[in-house]
C-alpha cells in the first residue's frame, strides 16, 4: 500500500514538474534568441550541435563564421552560404553575421557563379544580369530575416536598400527600405535624402517631396544644425516642381 | 524525521569528501578556471559582439560543458564504487533507508557541483569586472553607450546552473538506480542530459497551435517526461541585460528545477528500492 501512495505521488509530482516546467518556459522564452533549426540541420555534426546545446552559442557561431571566411576565398558557394546561414541561426541578435551574410549574397556570389560557368566573356549578359538578381533577392531574404531578428536594426535596412537599388535596380524597394531605415533607432543621417532620391527617381516626385519635407520639419531641422543639406535638397525638389512661394517651406533665419 | 535528516547529512558530508579528493574534479575545475581567464585572449575571435557578450558566452560554455560532464560522470561514479566496492551492502545493512542513502549520494555530490559552479561563477565575475571597468572609461572617452553588467545578474545565473546541474545528478542517479553497469548509467544519463536541453524544441512547438492531434500528443508526452534544461541559460540576458529578464522569471525556473528534481528522486528511489545490491 505504502508503494502504491509513493508511486501516485511520484506520478503527481512529474505531470506537476511538466506543467509548471511550461509556465517556466512561457517567461523564460523571449529571453533566449530564437535559432534557425533549419538554417542548422546541414551543420548539426560540425560542432555546432554544442552551441545549441547549451552556452558558447556566440563562440561557436564565431568559430562557424570563421570557417566560412575560408571557403568564402575559395568561393565555393554552398559551403560558404550554409556556415553563414548557420552562424546567423546560432546568433540571430548579431548585426554582423546578417549584414555581412547579405553582401556576400547579394555582391559576391553571382559573380563566382559566372566566373563558374566560364566567365563574363563567354555568359550572356541576360544570364549575367539574372544571375545578379536572383542572388540579391535571396541576400534581400537574408537581411530581412536579420531585420526581424535584430529588432529592425538600421544598418541592415540600409545595406537592404543599397541592395535593392544596385543589383535589383528596384527604387521603390530600395525606397522602403531605406523609409524603413529612417524611422528607426540610430538612422544614419543620409537615410531620408536616399529614400526620397530613389521615389524621385522612380518618377513619385511629388510623394517624395511630401515624405522628405514631412520628415525635415519633424525631425531633421530639430538637429543641432538644422540640416541644412536636406533642405538644400529640399528647395532643388520645390524647383523642380515649380512649387508658388506660398507651398513652400518657410525660410529659416539661418538659411543662406 | 531527526534521525532521518542526521544520517542523510552524515551520508552527504562522507559523499562530498569522496567527490572533492577525486583527481577528475580537480581536472574540470582547473580546465573550466583556465578558459575562464583565458576568454579575454580569444577576443580577436570575435565579431559584431559586444566584448562582455563574447567572454560571458566563454564561461557559461565551460560551466555548462564541464559542469554537465561532471555531473554526469562523478555522479555515476560515485554511486557504482559504493555497489561495486560494497559498501553500500554494509551501509543499508544498518539503519539506513535506501532513500537516505540516495538523497545523502545526491547532496554530497550536488555540494561538489555547487563549488566548481561558484569558483568559476567567481572567476567569470572577476574578468567581466575588470573588462567593464576598462570599458567603460573607454566608453566615456568615445561618448560611446556604455556596456552593462549586473554582477547581480552572474549570482542569478550561477544559481540557475546549480539548480540546473542538480537536475542532471537527479537524472543520472535515477538512472543509476535501474542500471546495471557504470558505463550504462553514463552514457544514458549523458543522452538525457542532451534530450533535456533539446526538450524546448517539443515545448516551442507546443506553443504555436499547429500540427495534428497525434503529433502533439507525442510532444506533451515528451515535454513531461524529459526536463527543460535549455530554460536555465539566461545567463546573457541576466549577466548583460538583465532589465530585459521577466521580474518573476528567476523564481519560477528556480521552482521548475527543483520539482524536476523532487520527481527525479522520488521516482529513483522507488527504482531503488526495488534493486537487488
């Protein structure tokens, strides 16, 4: 009878430990960065099955983006886009490992599978001119992940942008991107003035004067020095627009 | 209950100075102290972290790698020298209750675990102190955001590890308790330890309502059988940014440890008690 009792504790205790081992879990989660599983099943015998184990996640993501430096200058492309990925899963809150997965994606990698299939020479230039553009899309995917998983960190909306505009010659994108950029924590200063370019470009002039103004008088002309730039830019656009006196931005005491 | 306590201390007191004599703790403490201190040198391996992050990551891996080889072997060791050398025979001849003798085993070697947990905690705390220091004054002179440190935070966490690794002595022992053999006992309780740290896999899912009935079955199974080891490395959160660690969260996985282990003993002294010595 006593072993009866003891058992039927036991069993309480365990569905009890299971339960509140849940409730643990609940509170505890989103202060461990979430991990890629699939991003590092190819690498799971590499030694990296101890960084997720337990401790050592940022060393082992290091020794792993190391070892991708290394087939990265032997361009060999699959080896040195899965250890990337993989470092960028095991430490998805790192700037780094996405920015720099995303330039090697979007800038290295068509050029290598050119030089592959015979060079520039001998690659027609449509080929070229696609292969350019399915890398960066797939580097574009890259750093979106990373502005997901780094909280939307400015740096990799920018090097989104960038991308965006030079191999997939997207303006728009490249303009989200880089309103994105704008509107979050720490934007570089030129961000407002690449955005508004790029939908200038892109033949939305009047929506990117509204855009670009709307942020001077928000937030740029509350800097120290008022940006004078932006506003230099701002009156080439009211130029260009043949905007009456009476639409356009007032003049500062300091504008020359 | 007087006399019960008393021979469980005497139990754990005889456990702890066996453990603490034994040339492989020895070992693990110097190997963990020494990547401990030497994390600071392996900086230039680092990219895009903060330099706390970088050596704080160093030491908690070698608080979890050696501590949890520790716990797994001096565990199993310590308990099959007592059946293999007979000992144990002599002991539960006399008054003692195989529980006892369990929660004495348990103890003893948990206090070990609490030593090399604390000195390399110490340790760490030390390098990230004088680190953080230099930092900062760096810091201020850039007008640059100062890294944290909660030393706080490490206490926390070396808790947690604690908690953490009595949970694996309470797994090995369990399994010890059914096993046969020293190297059966290690090397199933070596791959509980590494399901228990996979186990927030089955948990994760769990949390999002997808998959069949079936499959999610199978997972609510296993997410109480197998502990959530994973849910005791916090230690980033709480060592580098502790104001974004829940305020509760310490106390419930605290909690969550120690009812793992109450299980854990209760079900391995049920299988004890059953065992032929």
């Amino acid at each position: 009878m006593r072993s009866l009792y003891f058992g039927i504790l036991t069993a309480v205790f365990w569905v009890l430990a299971g339960t509140y081992s849940e409730i643990s879990w609940r509170t505890v989660r989103p202060c461990i960065p979430e991990i890629g599983r699939r991003d590092i099943e190819p690498t799971l015998g590499q030694g990296v099955l101890l960084g997720i184990l337990g401790g050592m996640r940022t060393v082992i993501a290091d020794g792993t983006w190391v070892r991708s430096y290394v087939l990265w200058e032997r361009k060999d492309r699959p080896g040195c886009e899965t250890l990337m990925r993989t470092a960028c899963a095991l430490d998805p809150r790192s700037r780094y490992f996405w920015e720099n997965t995303g330039y090697v994606m979007g800038y290295d990698m068509a050029h290598w599978e050119v030089r592959r299939r015979g060079g520039y020479a001998k690659v027609p230039a449509d080929v070229q001119e696609h292969l350019y553009r399915s890398y960066a899309r797939r580097a574009l995917e890259v750093l979106d992940q990373g502005v997901v998983n780094t909280g939307g960190n400015a740096a990799l909306l920018i090097a989104a942008g960038q991308l965006a505009e030079m191999k997939l010659k997207d303006q728009l994108l490249s303009a989200r991107y880089y309103r994105s950029a704008t509107e979050s924590r720490n934007a570089p200063w030129y961000a407002p003035y690449f955005c508004a370019r790029n939908l200038w470009e892109a033949g939305q002039r009047e929506e990117s004067y509204r855009w670009y103004r709307k942020i001077w008088e928000e937030k740029l002309s509350k800097s120290e020095d008022g940006a004078p730039d932006d506003l230099k830019n701002l009156r080439e656009m009211e130029q260009a627009l043949h905007l009456p006196i009476i639409q356009r931005i007032p003049r500062p005491a300091w504008e020359k | 209950m007087k006399a019960f306590m008393q021979r469980t201390t005497w139990i754990t007191w005889v456990t702890f100075l066996e453990a603490i004599r034994q040339r492989f703790f020895a070992f693990l403490i110097v190997l963990g102290g020494a990547m401990v201190l030497s994390s600071v040198a392996f900086r230039f391996m680092d990219f895009g972290h903060g330099e706390l992050k970088f050596v704080a990551d160093f030491g908690f891996g070698g608080m979890f790698l050696f501590g949890s080889v520790l716990g797994v072997v001096m565990t199993a060791q310590l308990f099959f020298s007592e059946i293999d050398n007979r000992t144990a025979l002599t002991l539960l001849a006399k008054p003692v209750s195989r529980a006892e003798f369990l929660l004495g085993k348990f103890f003893g070697t948990w206090l070990v675990l609490a030593i090399f947990v604390f000195v390399l905690s110490g340790l760490l705390g030390a390098v990230l102190w004088s680190r953080s220091i230099e930092l900062n004054e760096l810091a201020e002179k850039m007008g640059r955001l100062a890294p944290e440190f909660s030393p706080g935070g490490l206490v926390a966490f070396a808790l947690l590890q604690w908690l953490r690794l009595g949970v694996v002595i309470a797994i090995v022992l369990t399994i010890a308790s059914g096993a046969r053999t020293f190297l059966y006992a290690v090397v199933v309780g070596a791959l509980a330890v590494v399901a228990g740290q996979l186990q927030w896999i089955a948990q994760d899912v769990l949390l999002k309502p997808e998959g069949s009935v079936w499959y999610r079955g199978v997972l609510w199974v296993t997410s109480r059988l197998l502990p959530n080891l994973e849910q005791f490395n916090i230690g980033d959160a709480l060592v580098l940014d502790p104001t974004s660690v829940p305020a509760n969260a310490v106390v419930q996985v605290a909690i969550s440890g120690l009812i793992y282990m109450v299980a854990f003993l209760m079900l391995g002294t049920a299988l004890f008690r059953r065992r032929e010595i």
